[in-house]
C-alpha cells in the first residue's frame, strides 16, 4: 500500500517523458499533463487522508531498511504541500493552455513543467538529505529551462541571475552534506536526527546547520533575496505563477523540516539567525514593494515579505507559531500563484506592466478587479480569508515566546503588503478609463477560469478553515515532536 507514496514523483516523470515524443501535438500534450496533475490531486489527497488513521508512512526502495537505503517519508506536513503543489500547478497548466503559445508549447514546455513539479514533490517526500539535494536539482533544472523559454533578452539577462545563484547555493548544498556525513556517518533524516539527540548539537554541528541555513536561505529568498525580483518578473505568465507558488516554498520546506528535526538542540543561536534573517527579510521585501511601478516587480516582493513571514513562525518554534506558519505557506501557495495569473492578465489586456499607464480596467473587466480585491484582502489576513488563521496562529506564537520586535515587523510587514496591493488597486482598476470601448481587448476565458479556481481556493481555505484544521494541527505535531518521525522511519 505505501508503494502509493511514489507516485506523486513517477507519474509526473512518466508522462514528461512520454510527452517528449508528442512534440507537435499540442492537444495530447495538454491533456496528457493535465490528467498527470489531477491524478497526483487525487492520490495526494487519498494519502493525506490515510496518514491521519495510520499515522506517518515511509516507503523503502530496494527493500533496504532505514538508515542504509533511499526512502520517502509521508506526514501531513509533506502531504499537505504535494496537494497544495498539485492544484496550484492544474491550475497554472489550464491557463498555460491559453496564454503560452504554441510556439512554447512545441519546445516542451509541458515536459519541463511536469519535471519541475516531480522534483518540487520529492522535495516535500524524501526521507534522506542526499536525495533532497537531488531533488533540488531536478526542480532547478527544469526552472532553467522555464524562465528561459521563448529567449527573450529580460528572460536572458535574469536568466544568468537566477543560474549562477542556484548553482552557487547548490554547491554549498554538497559541501553542508559532506561535511553533515564526515561528521555522523549517515544522511537518513531520521537517523541523523537520532544521533544528535543522543549525542547532543556540538558546536561543529551547529556551524553545519548554519551553513545549510545559508543554502536553504538562497533558495527561499530569505535575506538573500536580490535575485528573486528580477527572476520572477520576466517569465511568461504561467511560469511565473508556478515559480511564486512553488519554487521558494521547497526552501522554507527545507528549512522547517531541518530546523525542527535536525537543528533544534541550540536554538539560541540556530533560530535566533533565522530570526534575524526573517525580520530583515521582512523589512527589505516590505520596501521593495512599495518602490516599483511595475506591477511584476511588486507581486515578486510580495513573495519576499510571505517569506520573511513564514520564517517567523519558524524563529519563534512555539507549536502555535508552528501551525500559523503551515497555515499561511498553503495559503501563500494558492495566493501568489493566483495574484501572478492576475496581474499577467492585466498586462497582457494592457501591454504595459506599469501601474501608472494603467486606469479605470474595472470598467470593462470587472471580475479581474474584484478578483484582485479578494487576493489583496487574503494576503493582508483580513477575515475571514485564507491568511487571516496563519497571521493570527504567528502572532499568537510570537506573543507566547516573547518575539515583539518578529511580531511588530509582522504586523507592519502586513501594511505594507496591503499598500502595495491597494495602490494597484486603486491606480489600475479606478479612475478613468484609458482604452476606448472599441479598443477594448476581450478578456479570455481560458484566463479568468484559473483566476476564479485559485481565488475560490483561497476563499474556501478561510471559511473551511475547521475542516483543514486537523491535517494542519496533525502536521504541527509531527514538527514540534521529532521522535513521531523517526519512530516511524526507523521502527523504535
């Protein structure tokens, strides 16, 4: 039964290859890499659902038993994030079909997604640090790929950014796991995890953890977020959204599942510097956003802030704070991806990604705007919407665990992402129109469907926030009690 566990990887791999042969038929394509997400939805779901009656589940290949062999791990932290992954990426893939281009289309486009989505998902499922990194690596290798389709010259330059960063963060990546492995002998998560509680955090361990918190950091656009703006702004709309949805997110996966299994045996020192990092984040990302005109440049600086944000929680380590900050990553999964669909859709009915040369868009697309609205109100937390339980559950942590300066920086953060948003809002959608009626470009369907579904999401993540309780506060748990997870890996 736990053979289910690697599917999430092997079907979208599969017919990433398969497609490979289907390079002019764009529809069986589409279909084809469609039907590969939904399928991962609905085993994703099945999963999560089976862990809450049976626990964690692992999966050994080869039938090597842990620590010696490769393994996947399902908890509903895990799982939670494959299906959040799932849908954001069906639903990036439904307005790719829209938008892309056949001339994209043919140059694998969907393969590419489909692999960047295979790694993104053995990400969040491997039980062991050398795999992780291989799985960063499949992600990355098809996100190289992706913001580079088409060949425009923004795409080039960004481009080289985005490369160079990744390819220095994953060497780090290799020096921080060969010195983890010197030092300990072994790279199964769980047993690693194990031998420093018996042994304790030495200070060697320490210096070890903090280089990997440099590593993930780069990844996640913690602190070092120069390259992120940039990155993320010159894709096609699609790729865009599949990159402020997912890509970071494996970071700050990363980093919880190392600073609460791993690292946490000296968190004066270890969460204290993420602490740090999270509240400068906050402040660079908080300005960042209120500094462009350009209406991609600010959604990618609100990437930046949701991950200073997240980070929090992390910093603070109080279950509460813990919970809040699985709350908002689905959340923050489902809204960036949503908020990059709406703004390449005002772009691309504009031709200019400038705020100021837009004006009065409300007139002749209202549901774009009021989409919108609902997204700015989301990611400000205002209730009932899906980011206002992930705010409240930090805030709370951050109260119980003394971290005012993290929870004044939150809050401001806060007013800051509002702002941002609301000076779309009101100097895009408002005013005078400046497109005659006969002018008018038609908004397409194939556009605002996707719009509509992740916007819906978000809204359903608020009002159902009792249903998806449990599975968040079964996700918590695991984190904030090690030994859940290595019981279950290695049997004790």
């Amino acid at each position: 039964m736990n053979n289910i566990l690697v599917m999430p990887v092997v079907i979208p791999v599969l017919i990433g290859v398969i497609l490979i042969f289907f390079r002019s038929q764009i529809q069986i394509q589409r279909w084809l890499s469609l039907a590969a997400i939904l399928s991962v939805t609905g085993i994703s779901l099945y999963m999560l659902n089976m862990i809450q009656n049976v626990g964690v589940i692992r999966l050994d290949f080869g039938n090597w038993q842990p620590p010696f062999g490769i393994l996947f791990v399902g908890d509903s932290f895990s799982l939670l994030l494959v299906l959040t992954t799932s849908i954001v990426a069906a639903v990036c893939l439904v307005y790719a079909f829209y938008s892309i281009g056949q001339q994209r289309e043919q140059m694998f486009f969907y393969p590419f997604v489909l692999l960047m989505v295979a790694g993104v998902n053995g990400s969040f499922l491997t039980g062991d640090l050398f795999n992780l990194y291989v799985c960063f690596e499949v992600m990355l290798l098809a996100s190289y790929a992706l913001i580079t389709l088409g060949g425009t010259k923004p795409q080039l330059k960004e481009s080289i950014k985005y490369v160079a960063i990744n390819v220095l963060s994953s060497w780090f990546f290799l020096v921080a796991i060969a010195y983890l492995y010197g030092t300990l002998g072994t790279l199964n998560l769980a047993h690693l995890a194990e031998l420093i509680a018996e042994a304790g955090q030495t200070p060697l361990l320490t210096v070890i953890s903090i280089l990997f918190l440099l590593v993930f950091g780069l990844k996640a656009g913690l602190l070092l977020y120069f390259w992120l703006p940039g990155s993320y702004s010159v894709p096609p709309t699609a790729v865009a959204a599949l990159f402020g949805g997912l890509l970071t997110k494996v970071g700050i996966y990363a980093m919880f599942r190392m600073f609460t299994l791993l690292f946490y045996h000296d968190p004066s020192i270890t969460h204290t510097i993420i602490g740090i990092m999270a509240g400068i984040t906050l402040i660079g990302g908080s300005l960042g956003a209120i500094a462009y005109k350009d209406i991609r440049q600010i959604i990618s600086f609100n990437v930046v802030i949701a991950v200073g944000f997240i980070l929090v929680g992390l910093a603070v380590a109080t279950p509460a704070a813990i919970e809040g900050s699985i709350y908002y990553l689905i959340h923050d999964m489902i809204v960036k991806a949503a908020l990059f669909l709406i703004a390449g859709s005002m772009v691309a009915l504009t031709g200019t990604p400038m705020i100021d040369r837009m004006s009065g868009l409300i007139r002749h697309y209202p549901v774009l705007g009021w989409l919108f609205f609902i997204i700015m109100l989301a990611l400000a937390g205002i209730p009932p919407l899906s980011g206002f339980m992930g705010k409240i559950l930090i805030g709370q942590g951050a109260v119980e665990g003394g971290a005012y300066i993290l929870l004044a920086l939150s809050l401001i953060s806060s007013i800051f992402v509002l702002y941002s948003l609301l000076r779309i809002f009101l100097n895009c959608f408002w005013g005078e129109t400046t497109t005659s009626e006969d002018d008018v470009m038609p908004l397409s369907k194939g556009w605002i469907i996707p719009c509509i579904l992740l916007t819906a999401a978000s809204i359903g993540l608020g009002f159902g926030a009792e249903y998806v309780a449990p599975y968040v506060a079964d996700a918590a748990r695991t984190l904030t009690n090690p030994y859940i997870y290595i019981d279950a890996v290695l049997g004790k």
